[in-house]
C-alpha cells in the first residue's frame, strides 16, 4: 500500500509587511547513530529532527517512520508546524514547504523538501552581527528597560524601510540596509531574544497593508513595539520616532489590527504609566527612568508641564538652545492661531526660521506641538 501527502506554504509578510515552547535541539546525526538507523517513531523525534533540519537550513529530509502509517499525514503536518512555531526566526524564514511518504500500515519512507529566504551562511552572519552590535550598545549595568530602548533606536537608525518590497529577511536588512516589516520585526526578535527579553513577532494589518511588529515582555507586562512605524519613510538619517514604542492594545488597535487576537498575549496598560511608577520609585536607577520618560516625551501626558504662556515656551526653548538644540516637542493650552502668535516672539532669540508640526493631544482639548528652528 503507498501512501502520499504534500503541502506547501509560503509565509510572506510584504506590505509594510508565537513562541510557546523551545523544545531541546537534536543533533540529526546523533539520533540517528543512538538509534543505529534513520528511523523515527514519535512525534517528539519527528518535531526535534525537523527542527534540527530547518536550523541547519536543510532543504531535503529523508527518513523511514515506524508506527501507525494511517495517521502519519496529520503527525506530519502537526510536528512542521509545531517545530515552525517554536522558534518565530525559523517560522518567517521558511518559504516553503511540501512532504510525501510511501510504504505500507507499519513503515514509510518520507521526504521532506523545505525552501528559505534565508540561508544558513545568511543566518550566521545576522547572528554574528547582532552580537557585535550588542556588544558596542549595551552597556554594563543596563536594564531591560534601557535595553529595549537602545536596540528599537538602532534599528530604526540603521535600517531603511525597502520602497520595492522585494527584501523580507533581517539578513536583508543588515547586510544591504533595507528590508520591510518583516525584516525589521525578525531583527528586533533576535536582538531581543539575545539579550534574554521575551518578544513575539505579530502579524496583522496597518494601513491596509499586511503587517509585522513586535510583542515585548517588560517587568511582566507586555507591550506593542512596532520598528517599521518608527523608522521614517523616507529615510531621515539620525531620526527616531517613539510613536510605536512600547503602546498597550488599545493605543496600538487605533491604526493597527493583528488576525487572532487570542493568539497573543494581552497588552492591558501604557508602558509610560509604569515607567512613571520607577520614575516615582527610590533606587538607583530613578535617573536613568527619569531620563528615559522625558526621552520618550511622556512628561506631554503630565497637564502641569503644558505650556500656558510665551513666557514658559521662550523659557523651554533657551534651555534647549544653551543645550545645542534645534527643536522642541511640548504640549500646549490654546489654539493654533495664538500659537502662531507666541512662536513669532521666539524671533526674539535670533532665530531665522522656524517650523511646527502640529497635533490633537489624545483625550484633551491642548495640542502636541513640535518647533524646529535655525539659528
């Protein structure tokens, strides 16, 4: 009696675009010489060799099955997917995949054919350049909080988003500059991964595009963190936007939808409201939170800080200047037109032009404004 089954996906988040368990890594040829044959008979030997396949980016696998050949179908298709999803940088870089076996009730032969869109030569040079980058901006004494932010900032400096939506892989990205979502996404997951922060990579929608960004685990919370949104497009050299940084599931669900909500873990609170309680906290670290919630312009959210006259504005903006500033994001209580009317005075600090963007601040009447000016 033969028997065959074959399918093929592609995982391809263009556009922009879960780990459970990490089961121990099986060396194959170490299984196979325990054994003293090629012949598998679990579904924890068929799940620990495929992923040991796909790691060492094998793109064909042959091996006999022992056991009940009638389900062998399902076995098959349950441990690919389940070695697939156990390790999210294997999951988006298999590009395809497709099996079939022959044999009779008790014993199949099966060939497993997998293709990727990275290869293993690739990998290892993602690998070797991620721990170098780390290794110049994380410092000693860093927490995971000053972590997350120095890896989203390089990112966002160092990668481009790819207009041609031709290059998906964090390889992609590091070696040639640019890559779309799902680069970024598998780049933040493995410079995550490798400094021990939990993370996930989400997929879903955004401006009606199929998308990818990150899940971060801080202090046993979890937050949305999405590097594609924060990096311009295009490109501004040396620009970082926080705009995506660290959001709960209702600031990140305004402009953002992921398919299978249940999926992925809950996102309940704004990150800015915790890092207010460390900036409130005693400790050693109270400065580095306090820096770290002005650098994100969270102090916005804090109504006493809201500018309410000329005066403060001019006073914020010569504290900026003495620094060697340019620019100045502030929340502010008034209209557009006496706004105008309170940037002209800044004239009056040799100025010789000044822009401004201008915004509803969420949930409140004032507006977020930010000034770029020359001097």
């Amino acid at each position: 009696m033969a028997k065959n089954a074959k399918r093929v996906i592609t995982l391809l988040l263009a556009g922009c675009l879960a780990a459970a368990w990490l089961p121990r890594t099986v060396d194959l040829d170490q299984l196979y010489a325990a054994s003293g044959t090629s012949e598998l008979s679990t579904v924890t030997d068929l799940r620990q060799t495929l992923l040991n396949a796909m790691s060492q980016r094998k793109e064909e696998l042959v091996f006999t099955y022992k056991g009940n050949v009638k389900g062998l179908k399902k076995q098959l298709q349950t441990s690919i997917d389940e070695a697939m999803k156990s390790d999210p940088y294997i999951q988006y870089t298999v590009k395809s995949y497709a099996f079939n076996y022959k044999g009779s009730n008790t014993s199949a032969e099966v060939n497993v054919t997998l293709s990727y869109r990275e290869t293993k030569a690739q990998t290892d040079y993602v690998n070797r350049k991620v721990a170098n980058v780390l290794k110049e901006i994380i410092k000693p004494g860093m927490n995971n909080h000053e972590k997350v932010k120095v890896i989203h900032d390089w990112i966002v400096l160092n990668v481009s988003y790819d207009t041609s939506l031709q290059k998906y892989t964090a390889y992609d990205g590091l070696a040639t500059g640019s890559t779309v979502c799902q680069g970024y996404s598998l780049l933040a997951y493995r410079m995550l991964e490798r400094v021990g922060i939990e993370n996930r990579i989400v997929e879903g929608t955004a401006g009606g595009q199929l998308h990818a960004w990150n899940l971060v685990k801080l202090d046993g919370q979890w937050y949305h963190m999405d590097t594609t949104w924060d990096d311009p497009t295009p490109d501004r050299k040396g620009k970082v936007s926080h705009n995506y940084y660290l959001l709960s599931d209702k600031e990140m669900a305004r402009d953002h939808v992921w398919t299978g909500k249940n999926k992925y873990p809950a996102a309940p609170a704004p990150y800015r409201d915790a890092l207010l309680k460390l900036v409130k906290a005693p400790g050693s670290k109270q400065e580095v939170y306090q820096k770290l919630y002005h650098a994100l312009e969270y102090s916005l959210y804090d109504e006493q800080d809201a500018v309410k006259e000329r005066a403060v504005l001019k006073t914020k903006v010569q504290a900026v200047i003495k620094e060697g500033g340019t620019s100045l994001t502030f929340r502010y209580k008034g209209t557009e037109n006496s706004l105008i009317e309170d940037l002209q005075d800044l004239y009056q600090l040799g100025m010789k032009s000044i822009s401004y963007f201008v915004s509803k601040m969420e949930g409140t009447a004032d507006l977020r404004v930010k000034i770029n000016w020359t001097l």
